[in-house]
C-alpha cells in the first residue's frame, strides 16, 4: 500500500463513529445511487427524497456534487485498500489472495451493485477532474498491490506469470471489472465466479506441487 492511500486508511480509520450523522447518510445513499444508476443517474434531489432531508441540508455537508463525487470515490478508496490490507495479514500465500482479491468483487454483485469506480470510470469524460484523479488513483492502487501478490508468488515460485507483474495486475482489474458488468444483467454470481476463476488461470498459473514419493523434475 503506498503512503497515499495507506494514509487515506488512517484518516478513515481515525474518524470517530459518527452513527446516523447526516453526511454518513449522504454519502451511503449516494453511493448506492451511483452503484445502481451511475454519477449523472441522480441528483440532490433523490438523496433528500430518500433520506427525507431537504436539499440545503446535503449542501451544507457538500457544497457540490462535484465534492460529494470527491468524497465517494476517497471513501470507497479507503475501505478497499484496508481490505486489501486485510488481505495481506491473514492469508499468506499468494494465490489465495488473488482469490480474495476476486472475491471482494463478488461480494459487491452479490448486492446486485457494482463497484463504484468501474461505475464511475464509465462516465470518466463527464465527471469533474477531482473525480477522475481520484478513480485513476483507485485503479493504481489495485493494480499495485496485485503487481506486488503476483511479484510475492513469483519469487516463492508459487505462481507462473504470463507477461510481466504489472501486465497480469492490469489484465485482472480490467477483467474482473468488465465480468461484473457483464454478470449484472443476468443476475448470475455464478457466471462472475466462472470468468474470475478463468481470468486468474489464464494470467498466473499456479504451481502443482511433486506428488508423494515421486523425484522432482531435473
């Protein structure tokens, strides 16, 4: 995790519980939104109908759509990157993080939601260029810590790369985001389950271990 992000896991980290505060409620209902119907798919409108709030009261915590777009996309950032950080304390070898890895997109499908970046990226030309930083940087920071698991399985010989680290990183963010959007409309986790299971073969073979008894290859 790179001192960006890990910081933005502090931050949320350190906040105190803020229970049923207004921009908590904001920004889940705004999440949801976007998750559902995309940025330009809502407005304040919809969040004061939902919450029963008045407008004035989601300018008050945001003074745009534009900084509440800032505020989702560094909210979701952090809590993926303390998944990810999770990840990295309990499970030690790497293929089985890249299986947790695919997983955290699964629980998002299960939901019937999608994730809020792949959501944002394809609005990317209209949203505000503090948006776009902020979902470049998601992506970054996914493909960093995948680069750094397939480097871990390459070193230990766990794993067999097609391509280099940060080609396999690449090909399995931009894989297991279009999966999900392709799984969405059929409702079907189980046909997301499959191509996931595919992608990660296709990318990083894992190494069979010598059976029982017999030599090892020369």
């Amino acid at each position: 995790m790179t001192r960006r992000y890990a910081a933005l896991v502090a931050n949320e980290a350190a906040r105190p519980p803020r229970g049923d505060d207004t921009a908590t409620r904001v920004l889940d209902a705004a999440e949801r939104l976007v998750q559902t119907r995309g940025f330009n798919g809502f407005s304040y409108a919809d969040i004061a109908a939902e919450l029963g709030i008045t407008k004035a009261s989601i300018h008050y915590h945001f003074a745009s759509k534009a900084a509440l777009g800032r505020a989702l996309v560094e909210r979701y950032a952090a809590r993926f990157a303390a998944e990810l950080a999770a990840i990295d304390e309990r499970v030690d070898d790497p293929a089985a993080k890249l299986d947790a890895y695919a997983g955290l997109y699964g629980h998002v499908l299960r939901d019937d939601l999608m994730c809020l970046c792949g959501m944002l990226a394809a609005e990317f030309r209209t949203l505000p260029e503090p948006m776009r930083e902020a979902i470049v940087g998601f992506f970054d920071e996914s493909e960093a810590w995948l680069a750094h698991v397939l480097d871990d399985g390459r070193a230990d010989a766990s794993l067999e790369l097609v391509g280099s680290s940060r080609e396999a990183a690449r090909l399995l963010v931009s894989g297991l985001e279009g999966a999900m959007l392709v799984a969405r409309p059929y409702r079907d986790l189980g046909r997301f389950d499959a191509a996931a299971a595919q992608l990660l073969a296709s990318v990083a073979h894992r190494r069979s271990e010598p059976a029982s008894g017999a030599p090892d290859a020369a």
